[in-house]
C-alpha cells in the first residue's frame, strides 16, 4: 500500500485565484495523489491515453521495487500524462471520488491537468500550435469573408498543409473546416427578423467562432429556429470563449476573453435574455469555467444565463410544445458530444427531434470523438485520435443512419471524414424538418 494518503489536507486548488495553484511543491503532491487512486481504481483504462501511460509508469515503479506506488512519478512522467489528456471530462463523469459524489477524495482528473498545463506554460511559455490555436476567431476573420477562397485553398492542398504542419504544429490530416464567405456576423446584419421575432421574449445567441466563420448555417439555422417559436434573437460582438487558451495553459489570455465576453453579453442578460450556445464545449465554458477562472458576480451572472441551445429548446417542448412538423427524419445517429455530457443535462436534442418531429428514431451513440477543443487537430495526436475515435465510427456505421447530427462542430469534421456521411447540427435537422429557409 503506497504511503500517500488519499484524502487531501486541503481541498485541491483547481483556480488560479488560489495562491497554491501555481505552487510546484503543492502540483506535484496533488499529482501524485491522484495517479496513486487513479493507478488503484484503472475504471478510466479506455478513456484516453492519459490513464494507460500513468498505469505503466506506476507499474515500472513497482515493479522495480522502487515505490510502492506513484511516490516516485516524476516531472518526465507527468507530463507525458498531461499531454495525453483531450479534456473531454468523461472520467471526471464517471468517476465515484469526485466532490459531485459527495467523495473525501476530491478528484478532478481534468481540472488538474488543465493546472498542470498552466502551471507549465506559466513556466516555459505557450508553445507556438498552442498560440494558434488559441485563436480561432482572429484565425476566422482573417480566413473568412473576401479571403476565403485563398484560405480554402490552402486547406485543401496537401502540400502547404504539410507546410503548415511543420510551421505549426497543426497536423496536414485533421479535416479543418472550411472558411464561410459570408461570415454569420454578415447575414445577421442583413437579416429581417421574422414576423413572430420577440412574441416570447428574447435571447443571445453566442454564436462561436466556428459558427461565425466556418459554419454560419448553424447559428442562421438557431436564429430561423428561434424565431419560428417566437423569440427575438440578438448577437454581439463575441470573442472566443476562450477554451483554445486553456487548452494550452495560456490562463492569461483565457481570462481577458471571459471579461470581453462577459461585459458584451452583460446588458442582455441583465434584461432577462438567456445566453444560447450551440456548441457543447463553449457552452461547458461559460457555464462552468468561467466561474472557476474569474470570481465575479457579473461572470456569475452570465453563467447563470447560460444555456445549451438545444437545452433551451427542449425546455420549450417539454413547457408549451413545438410546431407541427409534415415530416421526419427517418433514422437518427445521433452523437452525444463529451463536452454536452459534461453539463450533466441528458440530451436534449435527441429528445427535441424524436419527441418533437413525426417518423423519427434517434439512435444515440455515447463514443468519444477525440478531437475536443484543439487537440485533436495537433500533428503529434492526431493518429492517437483517430485510433481512439474508431468505437464511435463503428457505432454509427452499424446503424446505417439516414441523417447523422451532432452538436459538436468539430466531431462533426471527424464523423464526415471517416464515414463519408454528411453530418449536421441538431439545429439544421430541426429546420429542415420544419421547412425553414436559412440561406
């Protein structure tokens, strides 16, 4: 039995306005604690690469005689541990030492690596793939609009993406999305309200940066959407929600974007307008990590506001019902994003379009797309990715969908490039149903 003691002192730092989060001395104890009751349990072997590489390094240790358990994990072994983490929650999700489950051990597996990344950036700097893909909607703006056919361009040349991955660090194979030439910013500014816009109040679509400048069929789908049940939808000028910076441990930068978000987005929610996001993993963002990064009442206010898009629709159903709709959407695959699971709120869009829409089976798949935020599209994980995505793929092939819908932009990428089937957003199926123009 290893001499570490499972139940900690003190609650682990897991925010930076704690004064022991960047303390090395108090990183490496919690680390080590962690991987001993981790290295005791192994439930979360086939989660990711993280668990098997700090199984086998535990194992050396005991083996050789050296330890008796994960005492002597030192800076070479965290950190392989740390990288092979996608922060997809999932063993935050199931495991039963959490504080969620009432546990002494108070583990959070996720939120200590994202401490260890920060704690490491903090040290050595942010690397380069990690500055880039830290912002995706300068990287948007830019690639978007009257340069889009250039930046598509480059997207689909395997030279320069080969270029691009050796400048980078963003691997030549992930299927990046393509740049929109017309930007969501831009429709939406054009765009006339429908005529039952603001019956039932109002709301603010966050629309992400993907959906800005890469998939803008998405939010002018919700906005279409929206509209039809009677809502009177508004947008700012949004920046990034900033987990592309956490991803790298770039706190700093993750911060500034909180409070630019929060003060664009204050003034509605102070009118009562819910924020709506279609994309799992902003929406796990604003509602969880904002608050752990930044202690403010009005950060807390926008979080409260907060709400998955296709929560907030299925709210509506299941209070007043939704539109008739002529037709359905035969068999569903449906895939229930990591980030969506997270937020603990089932999943709402499977019931919205099997509960709301005629002639309509929803098959859930609950497999990891690995992608998650930025790391998937990394050159040095992204075969480690596709390797650990393959349950998912084989889940929804053996289904043999007519329609495959996620609420994830980027799993979405994955799921098309490996299957061959187009793959929407829950939003677009749910307008297509219902006969809605979103051009």
């Amino acid at each position: 039995m290893s001499v570490i003691a499972r139940t900690p002192t003190a609650p682990p730092a897991t925010s930076p306005n704690d004064e022991r989060y960047y303390d090395l001395r108090d990183l490496e104890a919690e680390l080590r604690r962690t991987f001993q009751i981790c290295h005791e349990c192994r439930m979360c072997v086939n989660y990711c690469g993280s668990f098997p590489e700090l199984f086998a390094r535990v194992d050396r240790d005991i083996d050789s005689g050296r330890s008796e358990g994960a005492e002597h994990i030192d800076d070479a072994d965290i950190r392989v541990v740390s990288d092979q983490c996608w922060q997809c929650k999932l063993c935050y999700i199931k495991c039963p030492y959490t504080k969620d489950d009432g546990a002494s051990e108070l583990l959070d597996f996720p939120r200590l690596m994202a401490r260890e990344k920060a704690a490491r950036a903090k040290r050595d700097g942010v690397t380069l793939v990690d500055r880039v893909l830290g912002e995706p909607q300068l990287v948007g703006k830019l690639g978007s609009g009257p340069a889009a056919r250039i930046s598509n361009f480059v997207h689909e040349s395997r030279l320069l993406r080969k270029v691009q991955e050796k400048l980078t660090g963003v691997s030549a194979e992930f299927p990046l999305p393509r740049f929109a030439s017309e930007p969501f910013p831009a429709w939406f500014e054009r765009h006339v309200p429908g005529p039952r816009a603001g019956e039932n109040g109002e709301v603010v679509l966050f629309a992400t940066c993907t959906g800005n400048y890469n998939t803008p069929e998405i939010p002018r789908a919700a906005v279409r959407v929206l509209e039809h049940l009677g809502y009177r939808v508004h947008r700012v000028e949004e920046t990034c929600c900033g987990m592309p910076n956490l991803d790298g441990g770039d706190v700093s930068s993750f911060v500034e974007k909180i409070r630019a978000n929060v003060s664009a987005l204050l003034p509605l929610v102070e009118r009562g307008a819910k924020v709506l996001v279609p994309q799992p993993t902003c929406a796990y963002t604003l509602k969880r990590e904002w608050l752990e990064y930044v202690e403010d009442d009005d950060v807390r206010a926008v979080a409260a506001a907060s709400r998955d898009l296709m929560e907030f629709i299925e709210q509506r159903r299941r209070k007043e019902g939704l539109p008739a709709s002529e037709g359905g959407l035969g068999t569903v695959a449906y895939h229930a994003a990591c980030h969506l699971r997270a937020q603990k709120i089932g999943f709402p869009a499977a019931r919205v379009l099997e509960k709301g829409l005629p002639d309509t089976k929803v098959r859930i798949v609950q497999e990891c797309s690995a992608v998650d935020g930025t790391w998937g599209m990394k050159a040095d994980y992204y075969e480690t990715g596709r390797r650990y995505a393959a349950r998912l793929i084989g889940e929804v092939e053996a289904i043999e969908p007519e329609l495959v819908v996620t609420d994830c932009t980027l799993s979405a990428r994955r799921l098309e490039h490996e299957t061959g089937r187009p793959t929407i957003h829950p939003i677009e199926a749910l307008a297509r149903a219902w006969g809605l123009e979103v051009s």
